[in-house]
C-alpha cells in the first residue's frame, strides 16, 4: 500500500479522534454530573441511571466488575466532565487508532502490541497527571481558605456563611469542592457528613485533618477560629517541608529524567547521522524484541528512582 495514503489515513484517523473530543457537549456533560453528585455526594459523579449514559453497555461492565464507583470518583477528582464509560471508550479509541496505524505502516506484531499498550495507557496517565495537578492545587489553597473561614468566623459569621464565603472568594479547585459540601448541607445533609463526604472525593491528609479537627470542634465547642489558624499554620509548615525536600531532591529527579531521555535522545541522533547503523533494531523481529526489552527496562528504573524519591510526611 503507499505510503502516501498510509499517512493520510493516520491523518484521518487522528482528525476523527480530536473532532470526538471536541465536538463532545461538555456544559451538559457539567450539569450532568453535577445533578449526579447531588443525588449522590459521597460517589462523586457515579451514574445512577444507565440511560443518562452515552454508553450503557460500558457501564453495566464496569459496574459488574467493581470498576465503576473508583473510576468515576478518579474522574470527579480530575475535574473532568467525563463519566466513566465515556472515559473507558476514549481509552478504547486511543488505543484502537495508533494500532491500526502501526500495523498498516509496519506489519509488526510487536510494534502493533506497542503501539496498542502506548494508546492504552496514554487516557490514564493524563487522568493520573490531572488529578495530581487538581490535588496539588487544593493543597495550597487550603490554608489560605482555612484563614479566610477563619476570619469571617472572627467578623460573626456561622460556619456555614464563612464556608459560603469561601467559595466566593476564592478559584476553583478549593472554591468547588466547598460548594458542593454547602450544597449538600442545604439538602439537609449533616455538616460533619458533607465535610467527610470532600474528603472522600479529595485524598489530602491535610484535609483529613481540617475534617478530623472541624468535626470535633463542632461536637464539643470551642474556638473554631483559633482552631482553623492552628490547622492552617501547621499545613503551611508541612508544605514547607515538602518544598524543602523538593529542592533537596531535585538532582536526583534531574539525573533519573536524563537517564531515562538519554536512549531515546542518542537513537535519534544515530539514525540521523547513520540511518543505517540501527537498521537491524528496526527491522527485524529480534531487533524489535530487544527494543521492547530495552524500553520495557527503563519504564523499570525510572520507576525505581521515582520510588526511591518519594518521601512520606
């Protein structure tokens, strides 16, 4: 087959994919999931109904097999507005296209496995990043919205009110998570069951310990303002040291990215100056084992050094 028209059908395929993804209705995907969460705050955005679903047949699968509830509250905590049969049948297509891509250029099993693996992993991996990111993001708004209950606390505000300030004053991710507790109070739901149900849907220890602390506070009374200053301080000096090991560390994360970029980097340039030096190792079945091998290695190692910075506080 030319390459030419090859080419143009990789083009195609990724057109279609990108036209999917963009042309998808996200202000009602939003409102969806956010009726989903009402009915159901401690799920965050878990489908309740199979026919409010794009997919119904992915649903019930992941339902079955237990997969469901995590994957939805993985996605409420990315803050995206993809429901996860949704999501599973993005998954489905970026693995689908680069493989039929491959297999038509190269008629390579190993490449098309690749390739398969590659697509597969790449919808999860921008999920993990997303989350993280959001997470991260919440983390240091925290303290800064603790002070700020605080302070309406101190100005004569209830709880509740301060809370409602919050989400007024302050951005999103913080600002959204506090909005949903406030609205799940207004359903009649408990204030110390609302704030459990945020730190459900956000995996933060510090805001574990906001929840640990408020719920207390609320059941004996006391100074909640000067309590929310304490917790505040003490989060903002754990961020402190986290920042401090950061930096400690960030030679050895520096030295784990080149050491895992620099194969890759030197293949390049080999080819470039030498195309036909690697010939072997891109044409051939054993060639295409010890890439696979090679690569599968330094996934290994850059998972060990990421293991081996990771500190817990």
């Amino acid at each position: 087959m030319n390459i030419a028209l090859l080419l143009a059908l990789a083009f195609v395929c990724g057109a279609v994919l990108v036209a999917l993804i963009l042309s998808a209705p996200w202000g009602v995907l939003r409102f969806r999931r956010r009726l989903r969460e009402i009915a159901d705050p401690s799920a965050g955005s878990r489908p309740k109904k199979v026919s409010m679903d794009r997919f119904p047949t992915i649903s019930k699968m992941l339902q079955q097999r237990g997969y469901l509830d995590p994957l939805t509250r993985r996605l409420a905590r990315a803050g995206t507005d993809l429901c996860a049969s949704e999501f599973v049948a993005l998954n489905v297509l970026c693995a689908a296209v680069p493989m039929l891509v491959v297999w038509l250029l190269w008629r390579s099993v190993l490449l098309a496995l690749a390739a398969v693996i590659a697509g597969g992993i790449a919808p999860m991996l921008a999920l993990m990043v997303s989350e993280q990111r959001r997470l991260m993001k919440f983390e240091r708004q925290l303290p800064d919205g603790l002070i700020l209950i605080a302070s309406s606390l101190r100005s004569g505000y209830g709880f509740m009110r301060a809370v409602q300030v919050l989400t007024q004053e302050m951005a999103p991710p913080i600002s959204t998570e506090f909005k949903k507790t406030l609205e799940e109070v207004n359903l009649g739901i408990e204030t110390e069951e609302a704030l459990r149900h945020m730190a459900e849907r956000i995996p933060s220890y510090d805001l574990d310990i906001t929840v640990s602390a408020v719920g207390v506070q609320l059941q004996v009374g006391g100074n909640l303002a000067q309590l929310l200053e304490t917790v505040a301080e003490t989060i903002r000096e754990r961020q402190r040291i986290r920042a401090e090991i950061s930096t400690l560390t960030a030679e050895a994360r520096l030295s784990g990215v080149i050491l895992f970029v620099l194969p890759i980097v030197m293949l390049v340039v080999v080819n470039i100056l030498n195309p036909g030096y690697i010939g072997p190792l891109i044409r051939t079945e054993f060639g295409h084992i010890l890439a696979a091998a090679g690569f599968v290695l330094q996934v290994i190692g850059g998972l060990v050094i990421w293991r081996m910075l990771q500190l817990e506080l």
